[in-house]
C-alpha cells in the first residue's frame, strides 16, 4: 500500500476528509493535521509535510488550504519539497511528467471533490519522464544566494 502524507489547515478541512476517505484501503495516509474546522494557520502544516518529506518519513503528500496557494508556497520553502498547485487532471499529470513533484496542492474553495479525486489518481500513477526535465528539477533543490 501506498504511504502518502495529508494535511490541510481548516478551509481545506472538508476535502481532506474526501480525499482520505476515497483512498481508504488504497493509500496508508499519515495525518498532519488539522482535525477540525477550527481557525489554524497553513504555514505550521505545510512546515509537518516539509519536516516529513525531508525525514523520509514519506515520499509524497496532499495539501489543501483554501486556495492552495499560501500551502504550497510554505511547503515549498523546503529545499527536498516540489509542491505543485493543481486545479485540473493535466497539471495534476505534468507536474508528475515534468517536475517530479512530490506533493500535490489544492485550494477547497477551487476545485470540486470528484476533480481532486483524479488529480490524486493521476498522481499516485504518473512518474516522472526524467531526460531534459531532469536537469531542471535537479536545480529546484538547491538554495539560491539572495543579492
């Protein structure tokens, strides 16, 4: 069974719950958090799937805050996490194909459960084409000198 990680600051509460429930018995699911719709804030989630990632407690995980957006850039802060925000099938696959993304972003209030649903199927099945793009993502994960 697949071990991926889950975690959404409460507007993304709902579809988590979805998302874990669909895949029961197809992904063993590590729950960061939250556990209600009680106000939090995305960034101390995000930070639970950076810190696994870079753990090797898991390979792949699901994030979900209102929009995605904030989540995803938080959890892209971490040198070893290539989240990608998606909102359809397509980018759920390129990001996959092209970037090797290893944690896949939704925001609540944009996508509907079926369209998530897919983009996680998509995820869990597409691998990475390697060849051009490798070169590419190998630089995703270095840290950058800031002039």
């Amino acid at each position: 069974m697949v071990k991926f990680a889950i975690a959404s600051d409460h507007a993304g509460f709902m579809l988590k719950k979805a998302i874990k429930a669909h895949f029961e018995g197809k992904i063993e699911w590590v729950d960061l958090g939250t556990d209600s719709l009680d106000s939090v804030d995305y960034p101390d989630f995000a930070d639970a799937m950076g810190e696994a990632i870079t753990n090797g407690d898991v390979m792949r995980g699901v994030l979900i805050c209102g929009s995605g957006i904030g989540i995803s850039i938080a959890a892209n802060r971490f040198p070893k996490v290539r989240a990608a925000l998606c909102l359809n099938e397509k980018m759920s696959a390129l990001a996959r194909q092209h970037n090797d993304a290893n944690v896949l972003a939704f925001g609540e209030r944009l996508i509907d459960v079926d369209t998530a649903i897919k983009c996680v199927e998509i995820f869990l099945n597409t691998e990475f084409e390697g060849g051009r793009h490798s070169r590419r993502v190998d630089k995703l994960g270095t840290e950058k000198k800031r002039i």
